[in-house]
C-alpha cells in the first residue's frame, strides 16, 4: 500500500517542514562549520593539539548524545500535546527536562574534572595527547551544564515549532565562540595566548551566553508556551515515569550510539594521531552536508508527532512517506557535493602530503556511505520514535552498533591491519542492514502510537 499526501495535506507538510526543517539546518551548519573552523585553527597550532581536542570532544559528544536522547524521547509527548495545544502539559514536560538535565550534566562536569586523564587514555595512549587533553576537558567540562539546560530549551522550541530567534541566538552563540576561539588560541588583539586552554575557555563563555540570552528571550514573550513559573514546572510522579518510559529507551540508544562511536574512535586512534586527527576532520566535515538531513529529521518527528497528538494516524504515515522521498532525492545531490568537494576541503587544512590524501580517501568512503546512513537516520530519529517506537530503535540501535559496528572496526584495525578508509567502510556496513531492518517495521505501522488522550476525547 503506498501512502500518499492530498494536496492540500502535501502543501501543509511541506510549510512546517520549511518552518521547522530550515531553522534546524541553519542550526547545524553553522554549528558544523565553526566546529571545522576550530579544527582549522587548532589543527594549525599541532596535529596533537587536534588530536587531543578531538579525543576530549568523544567525552563531550557521548555526553550530548544522552541529553539528545533524552529531550527527544521527552519531545515526543511535546509534540503530541502541542497537536492539542496543551501547554500546561507541556510546561510540566519542561520541568522533567530541566530537572534529569542538570542532574545529568553535573555528574558529567564532575566525572570530567576529576578523571580527564583516565577519560582521555580511553582514546589515545600517547602522552603528549592526554596531557593536552587534559589542560582542555578540565575547562570545557564546565561548559556541559550550561548547555544541557539551552538543549533543554532548544528542544522543546522545536517541538512547538518556534524556532527562529532560538537560532539566532545559538548562531550568535557560535559565533563568539569562534571569534574567542581565534582571540585566545593565537593571542590576538591583546589576548593571550592560550592555545587549546584557549579553546576550551572560549567554549564556556560561548555556553554561558547561549544559555542566559534562551532563557532571557523565552521570558521576555508574554504567552509563549515554555514561559513557566515553578509552579508549572512542577509535575506529577506518575507524569514523570510515563515519559521516563518514552525516553529512556532513546537515552540508552543515544548514549550507546555515542558510546560505539567513541569506541570506533578508539580503534581509529590505533593507527596514529595522524588517522585520529583526519577521522576527526572528516567526520566533522561529513556531518556538515548532513545538516540538510538534520533538519528533515527533525521536521518530520515534530510533523508526525503533532499528526498522530491529534489521532490522525493515516496522516502521520502518508507524512512519514513523503519525509522518505525528500531523504532519497537528498543522498544523490548531497554525496554528489562531498565527492566534488573533497579536494578544496582537504587542501584548506594545509597538512602534509600523506594526511591530505589519507584525508581525502575517507571523505570518499563517507561520502557512499551517506545514503544508507541518513536513511537509518530518518527512518529512526524522524519517524519511528516520533510514534513513540523508541524501545523497537534502542534494540536495532544497540544490536548495530555495539554487536556490528564496533567489532567491525576493531577487526579491521587489529586482524586485517587495514589503512583507516578501508575500516571505516567496514564500519558503513552495517548501517545498511539497520535500514532492512527499520524499513520493515515502518511499512508494518507497528511504530503508530497516540500518547495523548486524543482519542479518548474523540470517542467521548
């Protein structure tokens, strides 16, 4: 049965895709392309200067993945509740978020503080590395707490679709990061020279800024649906391991996901800080023509999940077919660009001739790679756990990458002593039988949940 949207059903889809969709991608290509900026600059002070930030980033990444794991699963009760337009809900989903957000993020900040140099010894064995990384987490790990209460606020703007000053704000963010960045790693106009304490320190002041102008503009609003006294915030016990139910599952995806990756990240780190420095770029670099595909994701989970908050489920799933097309149509065009552009992004970061080249073969790998892994990214992230799926996406999700994935690349890096491009088309592998996997089960609808009590009213 092919699930198709009306006319009027498509040009509405596609006004919420763009109100939600390009925000999310201006989000995260600014984001990205200041990440390769810094890359830029600490890769210009030392390959183990990079190699250290980039080891010290896992900690941060698997650290955000949670919190992304976390208001995500969180959001799809949002969602739904903002197909009803139910804001006292959604203030008490708010609080939820705020209170298991900082509790996770100081735990993070004082597991980062306190055992760097353990952290940064899972990543790489050199000690140049690790002392590096070290002068940089103890500053950086304070930034976490800021910026898991704006993903708080973030997240929760996306899912009442009011996105547009949040990303001015997290561009503007960004952008003084980056400008504190050049300040303070180089020592320009009268800055010291902090190189990779630099770095870090111009992470916090950013994170802190990102953090009070969100709130200040979310307050500011005389009705906007996140502006809450405590008493709203406040929310029942029973409320609150209803959405632990929903969550947690993406949280243990999520983390686990983080988890694998910076385990991949450990076997790449094998073959050198030179194989740990290019995998870091070429990551970063990949992710920046995968923001596109952010957006949709994100688009199409607020879309359906506002669908199926008012009961409509065969609207929810004639949206999540069109979500498919538009993610089809996008892998040609973006590989196309990463294969066109791999060159001139290679040759910018000015490393030698044998990194350059190194770099040049795993954007390649990447790049082929895009297609199965943004398909398994919407069919989970944009359309399975916007029906309340999570438990089936933490199953496929922890089976792929921790039982295939990460085996996978040890096995190239320690068995087959493969060069880096070859493991990490290894790794891409399995991403293709993810998709097998969670395309049956969105063909089967098994993944439709209304966690609202829509229906109920409806039937009443």
């Amino acid at each position: 049965m092919e699930f198709r949207l009306s006319g009027s059903d498509r040009s509405a889809f596609y006004r919420k895709m763009v109100r939600v969709g390009i925000p999310v991608v201006i989000q995260n290509i600014i984001s990205i392309g200041l990440n390769i900026i810094d890359t830029l600059m600490i890769g210009r002070v030392g390959v183990d200067e990079l190699a250290a930030v980039g080891s010290a980033n896992q900690y941060y990444f698997i650290f955000s993945m949670a919190c992304f794991g976390f208001y995500s699963g969180a959001a799809v009760y949002t969602s739904q509740y903002w197909g009803l337009r139910d804001v006292k809900s959604i203030r008490k989903i708010l609080g939820i978020d705020y209170v298991v957000g900082f509790i996770l993020a100081a735990a993070t900040v004082v597991a980062g503080f306190l055992f760097a140099p353990q952290i940064l010894w899972i990543f790489s064995r050199e000690a140049n590395v690790i002392q590096l990384g070290t002068a940089y987490l103890r500053i950086a790990c304070f930034s976490y707490l800021f910026a898991g209460m704006s993903y708080a606020v973030s997240y929760n703007c996306r899912a009442i679709q009011n996105l547009k000053i949040p990303t001015l704000i997290n561009g503007f963010a960004i952008f003084v990061n980056a400008g504190l960045n050049y300040c303070l790693i180089y020592g320009k106009f009268g800055f010291p020279m902090l190189s990779i304490r630099g770095a870090a320190i111009a992470t916090l002041i950013a994170r802190v800024l990102e953090f009070v102008l969100l709130v200040a503009f979310v307050y500011s609003q005389k009705e906007h649906p996140l502006k809450a006294t405590p008493a709203e915030l406040r929310f029942e016990r029973s409320q609150f391991f209803k959405v632990l139910k929903t969550a947690m599952p993406v949280v243990a995806s999520e983390s686990i996901w983080a988890l694998s990756v910076a385990l991949i990240y450990v076997a790449y780190g094998m073959l050198g800080a030179a194989a740990l420095a290019v995998s870091q770029v070429a990551n970063v670099v990949s992710e920046f023509f995968q923001s596109v595909f952010f957006g949709v994701g994100n688009a199409s989970s607020v879309i359906i999940g506002e669908s199926l908050g008012r009961a409509q489920r065969d609207l929810a799933r004639r949206q999540a077919s069109e979500s498919l097309k538009i993610t089809m149509g996008l892998n040609v065009v973006m590989t196309l660009v990463i294969l066109f552009m791999r060159g001139p992004v290679a040759a910018v970061y000015g490393f030698d001739a044998d990194t350059t080249q190194l770099l040049m073969s795993v954007l390649f790998v990447l790049a082929i790679a895009m297609t199965p892994k943004m398909l398994c990214y919407i069919l989970i992230c944009g359309i399975l756990r916007a029906g309340g799926d999570t438990t089936f996406c933490m199953v496929v999700d922890t089976i792929g990458n921790v039982l295939v994935q990460v085996p996978l690349a040890f096995l190239g890096v320690l068995v087959f002593a493969w060069p880096l491009p070859w493991v990490a088309a290894l790794v891409a592998m399995a991403e293709g039988i993810k998709d097998i996997v969670c395309y049956w089960r969105y063909r089967s609808g098994q993944w439709i949940n209304v966690l609202t009590d829509a229906e109920s009213v409806q039937s009443a």
